[in-house]
C-alpha cells in the first residue's frame, strides 16, 4: 500500500479510523494508567534516553498522542512537568483529555498535523511518540518539523515502530491464532464474536475497517535513522525491541479477538497478561542487546538537536 496513496488521503483515512476507534481504544489494546502502565512506559523511556530520563523535562510535546497513554503516564511518573498532546484525531484528544481529567492531571491538547506543527522554534525540551511515525505520509519531513520545536540540546523520543522483518515474522503467530481460534473457543467455552468465523477483530464497520489502511510504512533500522538524520537530528540510535514477547502476544491477542470478550475467563487473560510481562523481561536481559534490531517487532528512536 505504501506509495499508492496520496498524503492527503492518508491524513484523512487515519483521522476516521482513529476518531471511530478512540472510545474504545483503551480497552482494545490494554492500556492502563496505573503501576503497570507506568512501569511500561518509563522501560521504554530508559531504553531511549538513558540518564536523561531522571533528570525530568521542562515542557514536553507528544505527537499522536492518542488517549494520553505515554504522556500522561509520564506526568504521573513526574518525568514530565508540562505536557503538550497533539494528534491528527479529535476524537482521541477528546479521550485523552477524559483520561487527564479522571486522573487530576494538566495537560494541553491540540489537534495537529505532525509535518506542520503549529509550535514557534525551539519551545520543547523533548518530543516524544508511540507508534506513531509508522501512520505519517513522510517521515523525514514529520522529524524536520520535530527538530525545529526542539531547543538546541532538546531530545526525540519515539518508540513502538513497527520493523519491516519483525512485521513480517508477527504475521506467522498471527496465522497460528486464525487457524487455531475454532479449537480454543470449544476448549474454553467461548462464542465467536459477532460477525466473525474464526478469527479477525469484528470491529465491523462505521470507520473500524478502515484500519487495514491507517499503516503506511514499516521501516528497516538504517531507513528510520536516515529519516532521523536527514531532518538534520544528531546522535541518532535506533535499537529493537520485543521478539518473544510479540510472537507471544499476537497469538494471544488473535485468539481473543476471535470470541465474545464477555466469554473469555479472567484466568486465561491472567495467563496471557503475565506471560507477556515475563517474555518482555526475557527479551530485554537476553535478546535485545544480543540480536540485530532488525528481527524484532518494534524499533525505538532517539536523537538530539544539535
């Protein structure tokens, strides 16, 4: 699909998509504001920014934002002070300003297009983003406009893009899940979701199918540090991350999306919630420091504005 679109046709398949799909976006890919969450997110941080990471942001700017889960975990964390959220999506930013208020916190919100920022020069001190670039029509141009709003020294933060070899690796496990979906719900009791035979994620109409078509690229390490370097970004490093724990998930996930959510016991969710957990753990002491950034799922960014 990449490059047989027109940008303007992918900014506006993403706003529908994200808009329909923001109500239940939380539940959908599990994303929690408390311990769990936290600990998730400030992981991914440590793997991008190292020591910087303790010594805190002044003022902070989330592109894609989405429902506020980086962000707002980061706040409540104290990493971040003063938080600026933007997305192309106002249905996102409407629930990610739900979530700032249920949880007392102060964030600023704005409905924006990544490759033109509505920011003067040089006025954050970070900017950051999960699984987000993958959506954009040109990424070079998106992490130009990152390094203008930057101050000189300021950072780039983005984690959750998918790899071009572990995108491809995923779809195995995924395959696995159809395939094997029918056996698990007999085996656990579970009905088919609505309008689907043995697998998909039966989000049906009304915007969610448009979600085949919101991603546009999945990159190979050297093109998204030449996307980075290009926009004029120093100390670039792109490393992997997750390989276990991914192959783990999409099958899980998979067989999930393929029951009634009502008919799925708490056990077999607690299972699959902590194997995943302790499959990050694996991947993180043994494997990603070990292995090529190529052949896991996601990629994870950082530069500097000299």
């Amino acid at each position: 699909m990449e490059g047989l679109r027109t940008a303007a046709a992918i900014r506006d398949v993403n706003t529908r998509y994200h808009d329909v799909a923001a109500a239940g976006y939380d539940v959908k890919w599990g994303i929690d504001f408390g311990e769990v969450g936290q600990a998730q997110v400030i992981g991914k941080m440590r793997k991008l920014l190292g020591p910087d990471l303790h010594r805190g942001f002044a003022r902070s700017l989330e592109v894609g934002a989405g429902t506020g889960y980086f962000t707002l975990n980061l706040l409540r964390a104290g990493v971040l002070r003063e938080a600026v959220c933007t997305d192309i999506s106002p249905g996102m930013l409407a629930a990610c300003n739900a979530n700032a208020r249920r949880l007392a916190l102060s964030v600023e919100t704005t409905v924006a297009d990544a490759e033109t920022l509505p920011f003067a020069d040089g006025n954050f001190d970070l900017v950051l983003g999960h699984a987000v670039l993958h959506h954009l029509p040109d990424p070079t141009r998106a992490l130009s406009e990152f390094r203008r709003v930057l101050r000189p020294g300021g950072r780039i933060a983005f984690a959750g893009e998918p790899s071009r070899l572990g995108d491809r690796i995923a779809a195995v496990p995924k395959r696995g899940a159809g395939a094997a979906a029918p056996l698990w719900r007999r085996l656990i009791g579970a009905r088919p979701v609505s309008g689907v035979n043995g697998g998909g994620d039966g989000a049906g109409g009304g915007g969610h199918d448009l979600e085949p078509f919101v991603d546009v690229h999945a990159f190979t390490a050297p093109e998204l540090a030449g996307h980075a370097r290009a926009a004029g970004l120093a100390d670039v490093r792109v490393r992997g991350e997750e390989l276990t724990a991914n192959w783990f998930g999409w099958f899980n996930r998979g067989l999930e999306a393929s029951a009634d959510p009502d008919d799925v016991p708490m056990l077999w969710r607690r299972y699959a919630f902590h194997g995943y957990l302790l499959l990050q753990r694996v991947d993180e002491r043994l494997l990603e420091s070990r292995l090529p950034p190529a052949i896991f799922y996601n990629l994870l960014l950082t530069g500097r504005r000299g």
